[in-house]
C-alpha cells in the first residue's frame, strides 16, 4: 500500500492535470519523456504540454509523427514556444500530415507545447523529448530563423550536438563581429555534411547580410578551405539542413569551426587555402609559407614551381625561418632539392638547378608557428654565360672579318682608280703631241 501511494505521489509530481480553460495541462519535470496524444471528436481537443529539464540543460524535442485529417488547418495547429508558456518565442506552427518533422532544441530549461483541434477533426502526435547538456548543443538553439552574434576576439562554434549527429531540418546563423581595424579569421577544424549539397550546406558570406557576397558554400566530408578571411570585420556563416522522409534519412557529424580577430590578411605572395600550388615566373620574388604573416595552424601542404628557361638557375634566400623542430623534420618542414628543413635555424642560401625547380611546405597541424619568407632570383648558369661569350666573340670576328674585306676592296678600288687615271691622262697627252706635230707640218 505504501509503494502504491508512494507511485501515485511520484505520478502526481511528475504529472499535474490543471483544467484551465478548454486546454488540457500536463507538466512534465522528467528527463526524457514522450508526447503522445490523440484527438477525436468529442473528445478532448486541446491539449498543453510544458517541459522542464534540470538546470544547464536544454530540452531535445523530435517530432516524429503528426497527422492532422482536415481540409484546412484554421482551428487545429500544432504550437511549440521557448518557455513556459506560449508568450514565449515561437518555434513551429505545424499543420498537416508528415513524419520525421523536426527535432529542436529549447535555449532554456522550459518548452511549451500544445495541440489544438477543432471539434469534427481526427489530429494524432507522438514525439519524444530528452534533457540535454547545454554545452553539447552549443549556441545553436532557441528559436529558429534567429541570428547568433560572436563578438569576442577568439571563440568556438559548432552545429548542434557535434561530433554526434546534428538534427535534420537545423537551420542556424552566425555572425563574427571583429574589433575595428580587424578582419576575421575562420579556421574550420571538421567538417561532414551532405554529400551532394542537397539536403544540408554551410554557407559563408563576406559581411554580416544575408546578401553578402559568397566565399564559398561547402558540403560533403570535407571543407574545401581550411581558413577563411573576410575582408572587413564581419564574416556570416549559414548552416542550412532540410527535413527529409524518414525512408531516407541521412546523418552527417556537421562541424566544428574556430576564430579569430587578426590585425592583416595573408600577403599577396603566400600560400592560402586557395592557393596551394603556385607557379613563379618572374626573374625575382618572393614565397612565404601558409597564411604568412599569419602563424600557420591548418594541416596543409603548399608546392611552389619555378618556371624559367633551363639556361637559369634559382638563388633561394630565406629572409625569415621559424618552424616546428621535430625529428626528421616529420611534422612541419620547407623541403629543397630533396633536402627537408624546420625549426628556427635559417637555412644557408640554396641555388635550385633546372633538374628540380620546386620549393614544398608542409605542416602538420599540430602546432601553430610564424612560419617562413624567402626571396628569389633567376641567374644564367655558367654554361648559358659562356655561350653567351662565345657567341659574342664568334659575332665581333665576323664583324671584324666583314670590315677587313671592305677595307681590303676599298683599298683595291682606289689603287684601280688611280691607275686608270694615269693611264688615260698619258693618252690624252700623246694625243696632243701628235696634234702639235701635225699642225707643225
């Protein structure tokens, strides 16, 4: 008799039935629970239920199936609200049928839910609720459609419940606000959504609008950068996910992001996310390592190619030099001509011939460093400068044997000249004396 009193006084704790109006009130204070209720005519048609959870946790809500048989959804919803009672921010207005529609998270302790019906009409719901820690769901929760601002210098976020699956149907937004003067950096750590887009994206938008322009909009198992910038100090990211039928579900971990206000952006002349193979075809240059003069923190791997005729060789200086020391230089390295690099200690000058034109970066990840600058320039090597020399040579004789045999004609012209001269003034000479001696007679 005692356990039974006892069994009814815990029911009774549990379960509170308070006849306020024409809505049936149930209070539930447990840690998981189930919402099951049917509506007929005649009976009952309106039904509230108000959940509460211990402290620092959240209520999990999962809608699993709701069938409303009605023409129209005037008088009969399904209403979800953030609180104890319905002045809270709304959630769900649902109506109709389906299954599998939604599963959201309260951003307190409390969630007020109540099914309504019109007298004639036949609605049926079964959903199931959980307390969860606050920590796990992160700041994506409370009501949907809502903007999270992160306005400290260095923070974390992530979708809800990570690395666990998130819920289908999540829908949250976050917008970095940095100090003046600063831009915001995002580092993605992990990352797995949809494969194919199409059911759940993570867009990021440079600025704080729904309209900013996009960087990028990523899905599948992994980001395609690691590190994002924006040019200003706002950065918007989107994480959209679409309710799908409960024949084909998909489950993804979702993500899970860091960032940072910094000061600069990468210089033109490093290697970023975007650009990991670079091609260098001047005379001269410069190459830095990953963010640079940002640490580098991302794994990432960064390959530099030096396109220049094979009558140049590439003096490589190192202008700044600080990486990882590891042994073998394993984990963070500049790798030259075969020969690998790291720590703190600046490599020597290093001529690259043309048999392998490549300077690599790779970082582990593991750490975060200042990372490397260098500079560059094309020499001819020794053979092209001979060459040079021997055809530099080669073309002064040639020119100097062209002068020589005009002057040698030259030369020979004139003494041709004069001495047709002579040979015609004798002429004239005798022909005149012959004259002379004619007139004579």
């Amino acid at each position: 008799m005692f356990r039974f009193c006892g069994f009814c006084m815990l029911l009774k704790a549990l379960t509170t039935e308070a006849a306020t109006g024409p809505c049936k009130t149930l209070i539930l204070t447990r840690e998981t629970g189930t919402l099951a209720y049917s509506v007929y005519p005649k009976n009952v048609t309106c039904i509230t239920w108000i959940i509460t959870v211990p402290a620092e946790h959240l209520v999990k809500l999962r809608i699993i199936t709701f069938f409303y048989q009605s023409p129209s959804c005037k008088n009969s919803i399904l209403q979800i609200h953030d609180g104890q009672n319905s002045s809270g921010d709304a959630f769900e207005s649902l109506c109709g049928l389906g299954k599998n529609l939604a599963t959201l998270f309260s951003s307190g302790r409390h969630l007020w839910v109540r099914l309504q019906a019109s007298t004639n009409d036949t609605a049926d719901l079964y959903a199931v609720f959980e307390a969860v820690n606050q920590s796990a769901v992160g700041s994506c929760r409370g009501p949907k459609d809502t903007v999270i601002s992160l306005t400290s210098r260095t923070g974390r976020f992530f979708s809800p419940l990570f690395p666990n699956h998130f819920p289908e149907g999540t829908k949250c937004t976050w917008v970095i606000i940095a100090p003046e003067g600063h831009f915001v950096k995002l580092r993605i750590k992990s990352f797995s959504l949809d494969r194919s887009c199409l059911y759940s994206n993570l867009q990021i938008r440079d600025g704080q609008s729904s309209t900013s322009d996009s960087l990028n909009k990523l899905c599948g198992e992994k980001a395609a950068e690691l590190s994002v910038f924006s040019s200003g100090r706002y950065l918007r990211i989107e994480l959209h996910s679409l309710r799908i039928p409960v024949e084909t579900p998909y489950y993804a971990a979702g993500f899970d992001a860091v960032y940072e206000a910094v000061k600069q952006l990468p210089a033109l002349y490093s290697c970023t996310a975007r650009t990991r193979s670079i091609t260098l075809e001047s005379q001269t240059g410069l190459l830095a390592s990953y963010n640079y003069p940002l640490h580098y923190d991302d794994e990432i791997e960064c390959t530099w190619r030096f396109d220049v005729d094979s009558n140049y060789k590439i003096q490589l200086s190192f202008d700044v030099f600080n990486l990882s020391l590891s042994p073998e230089c394993s984990d963070d390295y500049v790798q030259v001509d075969n020969k690998r690099y790291c720590g703190s200690q600046k490599p020597a000058p290093i001529t690259l011939d043309s048999s392998d034109m490549r300077v690599t970066f790779k970082s582990s990840g593991k750490t975060k460093y200042p990372g490397f600058k260098a500079s560059y320039e094309a020499k001819r090597t020794a053979a092209a400068i001979l060459t040079i020399v021997g055809i530099c040579v080669g073309a002064a004789l040639t020119t100097l044997c062209v002068v020589t045999k005009l002057c040698f004609w030259c030369c020979r012209s004139d003494d041709q000249a004069q001495l047709t001269f002579a040979q015609v003034t004798n002429a004239e000479t005798e022909d005149t004396r012959i004259q002379e001696q004619d007139s004579t007679l």
